[in-house]
C-alpha cells in the first residue's frame, strides 16, 4: 500500500509525479501539515485505499480531515482530481462551509455510482453528464439543497480548470449552465432579526454590564495598590481581599486558574479566595470571565453589524489608523477616524467600519475594543496559541487554559449568553440575529436604499444583501413605496407637472396635490371629482380643503403658499372672470385669511425669502 500526502504549494507538482510514479510517497512537514492538503493511500492494484482532505488550520486548533466514502474512491480516475479542486475552492472557508461542500461533492459521486460510471475519466465530462446530473438533483433534492449541491459541483470544476495537470484534459467545450433550473425561485432565505425595540434594551443591559466589568477592574487596582503595603509573610487567620487580589497580581502573573492553584500556593490565599465569595468573584477584579466577556461581544455586534463569527474572533490588533481617514476638516468635515477591521472567512475581503475618534463614549467601537484589551491584558500570557491575537479571552472554567469562544463549538457561548439574557429578563436571541436586526433599521432610516443595508453589512454585491437580508417587512415597505411612487406619478400626470413630488425633497410633504400644504387623507378627499382610494389629484384645492394642514416652522411651505398666492393674483387677467372668482377668488382669502397667518414667527418668514424656489406654472 503506498501513501501520499498533497500540500497546496506543490499541488500541480505531485499529482504530475503521482501520475507515473503510483508508488511514490510524498512526505509533509510540520508546516506543510499545518497548511492541510488531501492525502490518498493506494493498493497496488492501483485502487484507492483512503482518501482524506486536511483544510487549513484555523485559529481553533488541529482541523479534523473529511474522509472520502466508498463511492467517492470507488472513482479511481477522478476522486483525488475533486478532492484536490476542492481544497483549492474551498481552503479560505470555515469548516462547516467546507464539510457541506464535501457532502455536495459526494453527492456527485453517489449519482455516478447510480449511473454506472464509477470509470469515469476527467476527458469523458461532457454536457450530457452534466444534464443527468442535474436530474438527479431535480428529481432527488428539494430546490435549495439541489441548487447548493450544483452549485458547489460548478466550483470543482472551475477549481479544475485552474489545475494544469487537470485542465488539459477536461473537454475545452465544456460549459455548465449557472442556473439549470429556469424559473426556480432565486431569493435566498432571510435572516431572521429581532424586534427593533428589543434591540435597544439588549444595547441598555450591555452597557449596564459593561459599566459594572470596568468600575471593578477599577476597583482591582486599587486593591493591588492597598495588598502591597501587607505583603504574604504578614498574614494571619483572616485574608483581606486586597491581600488576596494583590497576590494573585505579584506572585501569580495575574491569574489564578483554579481554587487549588490558590492551596498549593499559599493556604492563606485559597481562604483568601473563598472568603472573597469564590474564583469568579476574584476574577472579575483581575480580568474578564466567558460570563463577564459577553455584554462586550454582543455590543460590539450590535455597533459593527459584523457577523457573529467576524466578532468572536476578531483580533486584539483590529483597529487602524488610516492615512486616508486621518481627515481634515475642510476635506471631511469631520475629525479623524479610526478603521475597525475584521475578518470573515467566506468574503474575500475584509470586513470594516470606521469611527470618529473623538468619541469617548464606551459605546464607540474603538473605545470598546481599547477596554477589553485592558480587561485582559493580564491574562493574555497564558492564552494557549491559537487563541493568542483574539480579542475576546477568557480563563476556561475547570482547566488550566485561557482561549475565547470557538467557530466551530458554540455551546460555551450559546451557555453564557442564556445567562446575560435571564440576568437582565430579556427575550431569548442569538448573535446572529443582530445582523439583520441592524439591516432592517437602515432599510427602515434609508427608505429601503439597498445601497446604504450593502455597506453597512460589508458586502460585495447588493444581490447578496437583497437574497438573505431582505424581510418580509421590508419587502412589504418596497411594494409601499412603488404604489405610492406609481401614485404620484399619476397625479403629476393629471396636473399636467404642477404637482411635482420631486420638490417635497426640500422639506414639503407629498400627500397633498399643492406643494406647500399637507393633507390628513390623501385617499378619501372631499373634493368633487375625486375618487375614494386614488391619490388626490385636485390641484389649487387645498387651501379651501377641510383635510388640508401646514407647518407653520417650515419656510418652505411658507414660500411655496406665497408664490400660490401670487400666481393666482396674476392670472386675474387670464383666467375667464367667471372661473376665477367661483374658484380662485376662495383659494386666495382662504391662503390670506387662514394660512398665512398661521406663520407668526419672523424667522420663518426671513428663512423662506432667501429660498430659490422654481416658479409655479401659471393657473390655468
């Protein structure tokens, strides 16, 4: 049985001397192994033995190889080709992305087996496989999993493509159809969020929290500062707690692991800690627990919008002082700003906001960040290595060991945060439905601007925003927002442009039919004519309108009222005699008698003559 083992550097290199040399054994080094690569032991018959896939080390520890099943090796011709391809596609993602591409692939291999083409040679691809395939898919899957399980069979071959060894003998004509099944839905599922008012009160409790961590990280210093003036060697029966904090500080580095550290190390200090009220109690003197840690993340979630993963995992070092952001004020108009950055495993790029850097609040990212590290800076020696630059870590309860949350475990933290929700009585919810929580408001502030919801949550392509960060509600809000886009521009239509919403962007409101005026039912207006549930279109009506109403503070109603007055003074000689005193005549003493005395502050009246308005059409 000959073994060979792949490492990514020399990929192309290997799988060329594999080729002619079945035997031949390719050796990793510690490096290299901490890289991953795919590792294939061979019968002599030339038949697979084993086939495993080792992805990249991650920041949590030796990576667990996928090892290929029977029907994946019983492929001896193209097994270790798409095991290598999807290394290569999918060596920056996450584990969990990685071991579902792994059962989309075998997925592939089970269909060939099926098919009776487990011989399979990469120069016998063709479109009519690919055409099986994908009724297999469409007859055995349902639609999301079928279109996953494609889709990762799209990346294998293009990660085949990119081989040499490979590339050349796959059929240069062929093509895969991005989306075989025409007229399959294309949204994606939505995030669910949380309710926005929740939100707020999971924001208040952090901040509570986050206030007591530091008053007693405050308060741990003065205690070291108290302890040395009574060192160890004076103790007596009774341990004060400035004795006990002060000692773990001198003698143990900060950090006391377990309360039979504390025995070992003097008897004295382990009464000493219990008479504190136990470990957790001490700590929280000293540096952060996985308890005390989590009103910090959450926050942190809450002002980045990162994705939960991007902030477990952030690094000590994420922040940045940019030269492109250090800003002038003439430029900016606004003080310099630090880059906050953080890393999400299946973007290609980093993910990133930036904050003003005269905000002192401890609400501001920046400042949030600059408080952990001082919360665990004096345990961060004994951080075990792969947790060493995370920002957020804690002492593991019942070890030895000082690491953060895990990726791929979740249980630690998904324990903690049950207890942050029960302590301060909030509703049940998880990080990862802050996300979308912070997606909705900016739909919500932005008026479904799906431009502004791609940048606050660091996007590449708005599609991916619109797919899995679009509620229901919003959706909802955007068919609103049509009618009543469709609306106006029917009555802009039938007022022959007079009734122009395109104006209310300076400070008028689109209700009403006149500009400058506002209505309380722009749907069911008394006027003749009108029809219940069509948009208003009775132009010139309002002033003499039981619906109509105005800002008396806002200098633009107040132009655009005066200018109505005086276009219909103008058209006295233009319009027929008749039609403007039946009509006209009461819209002018109603603007007089009614409107513009409403306007009693002079400011307003100054704010509204430096105002260059467009002039209003003639009447009639």
């Amino acid at each position: 049985m000959a073994r060979r083992t792949i490492d990514r550097s020399s990929l192309v290199s290997a799988v060329r001397r594999s080729a002619s040399a079945p035997g031949n054994v390719v050796q990793l080094r510690d490096h290299q192994r901490y890289k991953g690569g795919v590792t294939v032991e061979s019968e002599a018959s030339g038949s697979i033995a084993k086939l495993s896939i080792l992805m990249p080390q991650g920041t949590e520890g030796p990576a667990r190889p996928l090892r290929a099943p029977a029907q994946w090796t019983d492929c001896v011709h193209i097994a270790v080709p798409f095991a290598e391809a999807l290394f290569i596609a999918y060596h920056k993602n996450v584990e969990g992305t990685a071991r579902a591409a792994f059962a989309a692939a075998t997925n592939f291999f089970g269909f060939l087996k099926e098919d009776g083409r487990s011989a399979i040679k990469l120069e016998e691809f063709s479109e009519e496989l690919v055409d099986r395939y994908i009724v297999h898919l469409t007859v055995s899957l349902g639609e999301g999993t079928r279109r996953h399980y494609y889709g990762t069979f799209r990346a294998i071959i293009a990660s085949l493509k990119t081989i040499p060894a490979y590339a050349k003998l796959l059929p240069p004509d062929l093509r895969l159809r991005r989306n075989p099944w025409s007229g399959a839905r294309g949204d994606g599922v939505s995030r669910k969020g949380i309710p926005i008012v929740e939100l707020t009160k999971i924001e208040l409790a952090c901040l509570k929290e986050i206030n007591v961590a530091l008053a007693r990280h405050r308060a741990g210093g003065l205690l070291i500062r108290q302890g040395r003036s009574n060192p160890p060697p004076t103790w007596g029966a009774a341990t004060t707690l400035a004795q006990t904090v002060s000692t773990i500080a001198r003698e143990m580095n900060g950090y006391l692991p377990t309360i039979e550290k504390a025995d070992a190390h003097h008897p004295a200090l382990g009464r000493g800690v219990r008479d504190a009220g136990g470990l957790a109690e001490v700590w929280s003197y000293l540096h952060l627990s996985s308890r005390t840690v989590i009103p910090f993340i959450v926050l942190l979630c809450i002002k980045t919008a990162f994705n939960s993963q991007t902030t477990i995992t952030i690094r000590q070092d994420c922040v940045r002082e940019s030269p492109l952001l250090i800003g002038d004020a003439e430029i900016f108009g606004s003080d310099r700003r630090h880059r906050l950055l953080g890393k999400k495993n299946r973007s290609r790029i980093s993910q990133y906001r930036t904050y003003p850097a005269s905000d002192r609040s401890i609400d501001n990212p920046i400042n949030l960040i600059k408080a952990v590290r001082k919360l665990t800076a004096r345990i961060r020696w004994a951080s075990v290595p792969h947790d060493a630059n995370k920002l957020f870590i804690f002492p593991k309860t019942g070890t030895s060991q000082v690491g953060g949350f895990q990726v791929r475990d979740q249980s630690l933290l998904g324990h903690n945060l049950k207890k942050f929700v029960a302590e301060n009585e909030l509703h049940p919810f998880t990080l990862a439905q802050i996300r979308p929580t912070i997606s909705e408001m900016v739909d919500i502030l932005y008026h479904g601007d799906i431009i502004a919801r791609q940048s606050i949550l660091n996007h590449q392509s708005y599609e991916t925003t619109e797919m899995h960060y679009t509620s229901d509600a919003s959706k909802e809000r955007g068919k609103e927002r049509l009618a009543q886009h469709q609306n106006r521009r029917d009555r802009w239509v039938a007022t022959r442009g007079k009734s122009d919403p395109r104006q209310s962007g300076k400070g008028g409101a689109t209700r009403a039919a006149t500009d400058g005026y506002d209505c309380l039912d722009p749907y069911d207006s008394p006027i003749e004519g009108e029809k219940p549930g069509r948009l208003c279109q009775a132009w010139g009506s309002c002033p003499m309108c039981p619906l109509a109403a105005v800002n008396p503070r806002d200098p633009y109603s107040l132009a655009r009222i005066v200018q109505l007055e005086a276009s219909i003074e103008s058209a006295k000689s233009v319009v027929n005699a008749s039609r403007w005193i039946g009509f006209w005549l009461p819209a002018l003493q109603a603007i007089r008698t009614i409107w513009l005395p409403l306007y009693s502050d002079r400011t307003v009246w100054a704010a509204a003559e430096d105002m260059r308005l467009p002039p209003l059409d003639i009447i009639e």
